[in-house]
C-alpha cells in the first residue's frame, strides 16, 4: 500500500491544520495532530479565520458545539481554504439531531468547496436525504454505511467517510470497507473528531484525495487497535491511542491493514 | 441497596444527557458518561436548545464558565425539560464568587424547576442565604455540610447534594450522609462537575430521585475510591477514574458503601 | 537556590490563579494548577471578570482562542488587577500568525501593566518588533532566543520569558538561560499555556518577579524532565507530567536545576 508512506509525509512536512471545532474535542484534538506529527491550530474568530485558513496547510470544520457565529466564521475560513486549493474537511457532527446543525450544514455544503466528509452512519444519513434517527451525536440503529456513503457521494459529488464497526469511504471512482479498529473507539469522545483533523492532515500531504483517505483511515484505526491491545478501559485507552498514534509506523499498518470490500463506484 | 442496580440501567438503557456546562470540563464530562455507560451531547447555541433538551432523556446546567448568553440558553432548555418532565440538575459552579454567578443561579432556579442541585458546602451555602466564604470555585473552610444541605432544601424545596469530605444528599423524606471517596478528587478538575452529570444520568433511570441521587453518589465516590488504590498522583488519578467508572459494578458498591447517617429530614 | 522554597509556598498559600484563557488549554492548565497546589478558576464574561480578577491572587491573559469579546474581558480583568496590585502573565499565543492577534496582544501591552509575558521565539519576535515566521501557535525556524529575550524586554519594559529547547528569563536587572525539559513538551498542546499560569501562581507568592520566574520555569521544567525518565511518548507523557508536577519537590529540583548563562541584562 504505497499510500501508507503518507504517515511519514505528514511527520515531514508537519502541516498545519487550523480547526474550526467544538469545545469537547479541541484538547484532544490538538493533542491527536501533534502525536501524528502535524501542526494544530484553533482559530474561530471571524476577524481572524481568513488569515489563519489562508496560511494554514488543511482546514477542519467541525459542527459539535455550534453558534451562529461559528457557522459565519467557517464559512469564510472555507472559502479562503478554497480560494488557496487547501483542502477542507466536514464534520457534521450530530447534524439531524436538530435543526440548526441541519441547517448549518447544508449552508456549509452549499457555500463551501468540501474536499471530504466524515461523519457516522446517521449523520451521513442525514446528509443524503436518508430518514435516519439521531439523537444526540451517535449513531443509532442498523444502517447500511455503504448504501448510505455511496448515496451521500453521489448526492453531493464529495468524497464521504462513513466510520463505525466497519469503516466505509467512498469517492467518484472507487468504494472501499475497511475492518480496522477497536469498540474502544466509542467509549472516548472525540475520536471521531479527531479522525476527521487527521484526515485533513494527510489530505494536505496527499496527491489525490483517495490516497489520503485511505491512508489515514487505515493508519488512524489502527493505531486504536495497537493502542486497544495494552489496555481495556476508555481511561487508559484515551492515554494509549494518543501514544500509538506516535508510534505507529508504515510496517504496522501494512501487517495489519484489513481491507475486506474494494469496487468501482 | 436495590437502588445499586440503576448503575446497570444506565449501560441498558443508555440515556442521552444533554450538558450546557463549562469549557474546562466539556472533554472530562463526556467521558465520563460514556465511561458509566450514557450518552453525553453538549449544545448551548440558543437556536438548538430546546430541540435538544426535548429529546434528551437528562439535562445539567453548569454554571462554570458562564456567559449572558449561556444563562439564556439554560433557561430555554430548563423550560423545555421541564415539558417533558425529564429531570434537570443544576451545577452552581462558583456561585457566590461573582454577583454575576449569584444571580444567574437565582435566575435559573426561579424559572426552571430542578429535579436536584449539586455543589461544594461554599456554593450550597450562598442558595441557601448562609454566609460562607466563596472564592473561585473551591469550597473554602469549615462549613457543616449536613446543615447547609438541610437548609437548602428547605429554602428552595429541592433535592440537595452537598458534595466534600463526606457527600450529603438531602430531600424532603431523608437526609444521608455518605463516606467514600479519596481526597484526589479534589485534585483534578471537573470531578464535581461530572458528578452532577453522573446525577443526571442516574436520575433519567430511576423511579424516584432520592434512589437516584443515592445511587449516584455512591457508585461514583466508590469508583474514585478503587481508582485511588492503584495510583497516588492527580495525572494517574484521572485516567484510573474513568476506567474504574467503566468498570465498577454492583458487587463492589455494596462491600464499601458506607452510609454513616439515615434519618428523616 | 533560595527561590525554589516558592514550590512550597504555593503549596502553602494556595493562590487563587484567575485564567482568561484559551479552550484548547483550559482543562489542562485547571489540572496544572491544581498539581502545583494553586487554586484555579476560569471565567471570561465581562459581567464576572472584573470581580473575580479583583479576588483572584494572580491573572493569566492568554490569547489562544481570541474572540473580540475576550480582549475586552482580558483588558477589563487586567485593569482590576493593577488596581489590587496582583500580578499578571500575558501568554500572547500565536501572536503574528494574524494581524486580529497582533493587535489584540498590542491593546493589552498598551492598556494593561503586565508582571511577565511568556511566549516563544517567535511570539516574543512579534512582540520585539523582530521580523520572524508565525504560522500557527508553534514556534518556526531559527531564532536566537537571548537576543529576543533581550531586545522585548527593554522594548517593552515588561520582564520576558522565552520558551524553547533552553528557557531564557530577561527582566530589568538579569538575563538567565535555563537547560531543564524534554522534547516531549513540544508534543503536548498547552505546556507553554500552562507553565504561564504557573509564572502566575509563583509570582503571587514571591517577594520579587525574578524570583517567582525563575523558580516557576525551572521547578516546571524540571517536573518535565523528571515525567520523561518514565515515559516516550505524548499520552503517557501527559499523565506522568501532571503527577510530577504535583510530587516534585525542592530537593529535585537543586539536584537537576541547569543555569547555564546568568548575567546583567
């Protein structure tokens, strides 16, 4: 998998990713993006977003504790991503569970050129006219995250992640599930958050969006599962997946990379 | 102690606990409810509050890092509780250290009706129009916990958690006083915050509050108590706590739980 | 080195640390606090800040996640302070990395006598009027940090502390460079943030701002150093850093203090 060699390309060039996110995730997100070797910045004043996206390597709009300010803020923090070719990464994060996330991010997806988005199964549900309930910012139910991230794709023509026990990306030209990972994960706030930052990291690094996708998908998850084999409770697995997000490298990813579906789109 | 089990009905029935709280303790708040098995979603933007709050199954207010606009969205999402009859606990982060704080707990308690109040001997005492010494967000010297939580129980006809060397819940049937727990609570930041959470959580899942605060109390001071065993320092205390809140159960509870105090209030 | 009694002093006192600080650092620099043995509170709302920075025994001006509003808040709080004569920090994170931070970190020079400003090479640059790179909120490039330590404090007349691979303290009389740490503080977001507040604590309690920033950075480097003996990599890193902070003492600290330049200024 020579897209792996990814890992390495974000330790080199230490992109700096400027988060609009919310105020959960913001520690353990930085945190997560220094373990990988990028650069974390938050910014989310609107005087300042355009300055910080236009200088920034990679741009991450995450919806988890929205105002209505922040909405203002990233949608100009994206276009100034898009006037730069930066790429731009969605996290609609509980977008259904009301009508003002619902809202903010359909004028998200309007207004701004989105590189990717990653969300769980209801949350992309959402996004493609699926009915799907959400309450709060889990998944809920039995949903096929393949059905839902191909319609998303197509409804939106962006590349769309679909994380949960199996991981679905799915881009123009390919779809691919990927068995990755630990039940771990969701015990610990923020780790779709984060994945969502490192994506955008490895996207800047990346020559075309599948690779960094796919690459960081693979790496992130498994680092869980590195982390999950020491530890067995979310305390010490949060504290765990920040090291072995460290000190994952390429040959772990390639012993353990489980991709089970791989098909044209 | 039947009131144990709601400590499995909280993983069975997995309830949404919707948090206006504070930014130091969002990340630690979340956690914490995953770890006892919740559902956590923090949203405080005044356009989603009250969607969120009809559809959570328990609300906490906390008054932490407070701002205007935040008192505001407390109240909407109270009221909206309130219709639903889901319970709401408060957190009176700090009150009595700024007229700001003091008045926007006395806001909120006046417009949206609590199902319980949780806070250190300083804050319970200013509710309660006892003159203590409030500095910060620490409780600060001798106060008799037991008096304070009686008197604010009668003033303000709510169920009382005054939380310290010893916790006292008092309702209007009965007055406890409990005494687990390990001093590194208050070490590390957000642990009476979480607590309230905690609360909350037990209280959408039990039949009548005082089985709920007691249960709450219990298993939660009783987790910090075996997580102190195994490690001595704040950083360690913290990562130990939420794996010991995944993992503690019925069986632990009932061999340390110790009630020193049962009478009528 | 008599001024690393002022370890224990905190200790002792307890200073209430009031913070106006960033969302990325809050929990972290709570908990630091906490582990040195001070008292935090965060509170930014204009209502509360002049109250609390008026009760508060030291104040921490941070910029990370700046809105409009907070720069109003910070000034308001600062000017409370002076009029009590309680010292305060400036940490003037990712000052130049846009012209909004830029000018915020001017208006508070300019509006507020600060004790100490505490950055990196690059932030104290800005501040020194020397041209330097700021992308993002991490020090970029070569930069000789005495010099710069140099030229901002008789720029501004506010001692300086300049962070990196050695620490270096310039007030009026004394110029120190300091060799204590671990790269690893460069991976954990919030160990600049959070040594700021520690200034702050250890100023509140010292007869002498030299004193208090040179016992401050040294005890906090050193409390690094030691966490790195057990640890390599961020999570764990982290954790062992909280514990140390609050288990590291004076005799640690003469056995490991590294000056390695001390000279008139």
């Amino acid at each position: 998998m020579n897209n792996l060699t990814l890992i390495q390309a974000v330790k080199d060039q230490k992109p700096l990713v400027h988060n609009i996110t919310n105020q959960v995730v913001m520690n353990f997100s930085a945190n997560g993006l220094y373990a990988i070797g990028a650069q974390p910045v938050m910014a989310h004043a609107r005087e300042e977003v355009v300055e910080m996206a236009s200088n920034a390597n990679a741009l991450v709009l995450n919806i988890g504790t929205l105002t209505g300010e922040l909405v203002d803020s990233m949608i100009l923090a994206g276009q100034a991503a898009n006037k730069k070719g930066t790429p731009v990464v969605l996290d609609p994060v509980g977008v259904g569970a009301t009508h003002f996330r619902t809202e903010a991010a359909k004028r998200i997806i309007d207004t701004v050129q989105l590189t990717a988005i990653r969300g769980n199964a209801g949350e992309i549900s959402q996004l493609a006219g699926i009915d799907a309930e959400v309450r709060g910012v889990d998944a809920t139910g039995e949903i096929d995250r393949i059905e839902v991230a191909k319609k998303a794709q197509r409804e939106l023509d962006i590349p769309i992640i679909v994380t949960g026990e199996t991981d679905v990306i799915v881009t123009e030209e390919k779809c691919l599930e990927l068995n990755n990972g630990t039940p771990l994960m969701t015990q610990v706030t923020g780790t779709g958050c984060l994945l969502t930052a490192v994506v955008a990291a490895f996207l800047s690094v990346s020559e075309t969006t599948l690779d960094g996708l796919v690459a960081a998908v693979s790496f992130y998850t498994i680092a869980a599962e590195v982390a999950a084999q020491t530890v067995t409770s979310p305390g010490s697995f949060q504290v765990a997946f920040l090291d072995a997000l460290s000190e994952v490298g390429i040959d772990d990813c390639q012993k353990r990379l489980q991709i089970i579906r791989e098909e044209r789109s």
